[in-house]
C-alpha cells in the first residue's frame, strides 16, 4: 500500500481496510491533495483483491468540515483565456470532483462511513456515496453549500433524494439547516446511532466484519445489484442479474457455505482476484 498520502491513514486487516482522514486538527477539510489522494486510495485497496469491506472512519472534533476555501481559490483563473474554453475546463473540474466520491459505488467491496460530529457540505456527498452510515449521538449533517451562496455540485442532490424521504431532503438543501444524528436515524440517512466516536468504530468495524465473513464475489454481485436498481427500472435490473449470474455464479462458494454450517466451522472464501495496472471497480 502506498503511504505517500497526506490527508488519510490506512489499515487493511481482516479483509476490511479502514480509511481514515486524518487532518482532525483542520477539522478534516477537503484540500487539493484530498481531491486527488482519495480516489488512488480507494483504486489501490479496490485494486488489490485484499479488503472485502470498506470503513471510512475520522479523527478530530468532527468527521469533516467539508471543501476548503483553496480547492475554490487554487485554479487556474481563466483571466485572458476565451470563455468558453474557462467554463469547459469549470464542467471538467466538477466532474472531477464528482468522481472522487464516486468511486466508492465502483468499488467492488461494501463501504461503510463513521460519523462522529460534523458531516458538513462536501462531507455529506462523501457519506451518501458510501454503502451505508453510522453516526455518534453528537453527529449532525448539513448541506452547507446553500448557506454560501452555492448549488452542491458533487453528488449530495443526485443521492440523497434516494436515501431519505423528498421533502427532508429538499428541506435540508433549500434551508441549509444541521439533522442531528437522531433525525437522520430516524428517516434512514443513517444504519444506528452510537454513544461516543469510540463506540462507533467498535460497532461499524463489528458490522464490516460480518459483510466480511461472507464470499467476496456473492458480496460484489450485491452491490453491483442494488447500485444498478437504484438508476434502471425493475425490467432492466432484472435482465442485468440474470446476465451477471451467467457468468459471475459459480457454485464453490455455495459448497463451502454447506460444508461450513454441516461441519459446525466459519466458511473460507477465495479473495477477490487482483487487478492488473491497478485498477478494478469498474473505476
């Protein structure tokens, strides 16, 4: 695993790599290098076949602060350049930043995301593209764009309309107001609730250790299943199953399952196979 990366910790044990931001003293803000470090990260353990589940945790007084200043202040400004030319280069820039948290659905494990207090602007698109969140009782969450003037770009009003009801969800994005950890629960944004940060990871890492335990592959055609769904009609998914079982179905996993609860003993199963060149995902 590289450790040429400034903005994040890591530690792959178990089969769960756990991801950490670790600028807790900066409140974790989203700096240039996180734009860029964040998706090699996730590429790399995707890549390497090692991890069946995926827990992106934080340290400090709050998960994240969301998009430093400098990431808006640090472009090119365009100042002389033909307009258009400065705007296409705008679109190219967001999709960027667009892919950073996307390729946390590409991946081919489970992610789950630690919340421990502020969840705020950029942060939230992070946390809506991970599998699923868990939160402390201090946890809130807010779209902080609209309080600055700004329409979030980055994935939060293209995922979190799917995630909780559409008039929460239009709420928080139009008043830019912060969901305490306990009404996020209570409309799904969040899986549970826990006492402290300490409690959090202890329990998340409980849950990635479970979804860990089970075969790989049957783990990746799950998600790819539900990630599909999200976006295609009920017709298309179920074509895409079927297509994906044709060829990623294979009985050995299945054998062991049986064999494992017969003989009263945990199932082994195959890790996922690396990547060549260091991609994998899909990514």
């Amino acid at each position: 695993m590289d450790d040429g990366y400034t903005c994040f910790d890591t530690d792959i044990s178990d089969g769960i790599a756990t991801v950490t931001l670790c600028r807790g003293d900066e409140l974790n803000t989203m700096v240039p290098a996180f734009w860029d470090e964040l998706p090699r990260l996730v590429r790399e353990i995707d890549a390497s076949g090692d991890a069946r589940a995926m827990v992106v945790a934080s340290t400090g007084r709050h998960f994240s602060a969301g998009m430093d200043l400098s990431v808006f202040t640090g472009g090119g400004g365009g100042s002389g350049h033909e307009v258009g030319r400065v705007r296409a280069n705008l679109r190219s820039n967001v999709l960027h930043l667009q892919e950073t948290f996307s390729c946390f659905e590409k991946a081919r494990m489970p992610v789950l995301a630690a919340v421990q207090g502020g969840c705020i602007g950029g942060a939230v698109d992070l946390v809506t593209a991970c599998d699923m969140r868990y939160a402390t009782e201090d946890a809130f969450f807010c779209v902080q764009e609209i309080n600055i003037g700004m329409t979030a770009d980055v994935g939060t009003l293209q995922r979190l309309p799917k995630l909780i009801p559409d008039g929460v969800c239009r709420e928080l994005a139009y008043t830019g107001r912060r969901m305490p950890a306990a009404e996020a629960k209570s409309v799904g944004l969040v899986n549970q609730v826990f006492a402290d940060h300490e409690a959090l990871l202890e329990g998340v890492q409980a849950v990635a250790a479970e979804i860990a335990a089970k075969s790989p592959l049957a783990i990746w055609g799950t998600k790819e299943m539900v990630r599909y769904a999200r976006d295609h009609s009920t017709a298309d998914s179920l074509d895409h199953i079927a297509t994906w079982q044709a060829g990623m179905f294979q009985p050995a996993d299945m054998v062991e399952s049986f064999t494992a609860k017969a003989e009263g003993r945990d199932p082994k199963f195959e890790d996922l196979l690396p990547f060549e060149g260091g991609i994998g995902g899909g990514l």
